[in-house]
C-alpha cells in the first residue's frame, strides 16, 4: 500500500463541538507532504508547544492523547526506532522524543482541534498515573 498518510482514530475519537466537515477538508488539504506527524487533538502539557501565529498548524512537543491523528509512513518509521520496546504511555515516549529529537522529528497540531476524548467512553487520555507527578518528573528531566 503506497498512502501518503494514515488518519488514525482511537476508541475513544469524537468530533469536537466546533468541528466542521468544510474546514477539516481544507486544512487536511493543505498539510505539506513533509509534515509527518499532525495531532487532530491534543492536550499540551506543561505549555510546551508553539502557538498558531494565524495558522491552522502550530509545532507540539509536550502532550497527552493519540486519540486522533495523521501520520505518514516515513515519520512512522522513524518513531518506531525511539519507541521500541514501549516502557510507558505512548504519548509520553512521543513527547520524549519531540523533546529530545526535536532538530530531526517535529510534530504538529491544528487550533483549534477537530476531536476530542470522549470522557463517557472512559478514555485513558488523562488517567492518573501510579505516581500522579511522573509526568512532571520525566518533563523536567528533559527541559
């Protein structure tokens, strides 16, 4: 199979309140062939991403939720290098690479998002982990 990306939707994927069919298309359409990874949704942590400046996209590197997004086979590959074995919640392992990797892999997210968790579906974007601070920790170990 030759695609140039693959929209990848989780469980727990619902369209947002705001979500529009005739602005998804366009801003889908308009996403460079270079842009590997673009989160549909997110949820930034710590402050760390880019605002907009008047654009539908904007550079994310610190987030929760894989619940919606596109990503191209070549950024795929290269995530699947930093993600293997998977030791923690894939967001994370994602974020760490943002962080750390973040002259060579870059992600994105549109403003505003298209989808969102769905919280009656018992979404595990924002579930506690065992020591709720593990996510500060390993961000200040990257900052």
């Amino acid at each position: 199979m030759n695609l140039p990306r693959i929209l990848v939707f989780e469980d727990d994927a619902a369209p947002a309140a705001h979500y529009c069919p005739v602005r998804f298309r366009s801003v889908v359409g308009s996403i460079t062939e270079d842009t590997g990874l673009v989160f549909l949704g997110r949820m930034i942590m710590g402050g760390l991403a880019d605002r907009p400046n008047g654009s539908d996209l904007a550079r994310i590197y610190y987030f929760n939720g894989t619940f919606a997004y596109l990503i191209t086979p070549a950024a795929c590959r290269s995530l699947l290098q930093h993600l293997l074995p998977p030791h923690s919640h894939i967001d994370h392992q994602i974020s760490k690479v943002l962080i750390e990797q973040r002259r060579a892999f870059s992600a994105y997210y549109t403003e505003p998002h298209f989808f969102e968790p769905d919280w009656s579906l018992r979404s595990d974007c924002y579930v506690p982990l065992a020591d709720d601070s593990a996510a500060d920790r390993e961000l200040g170990h990257h900052r």
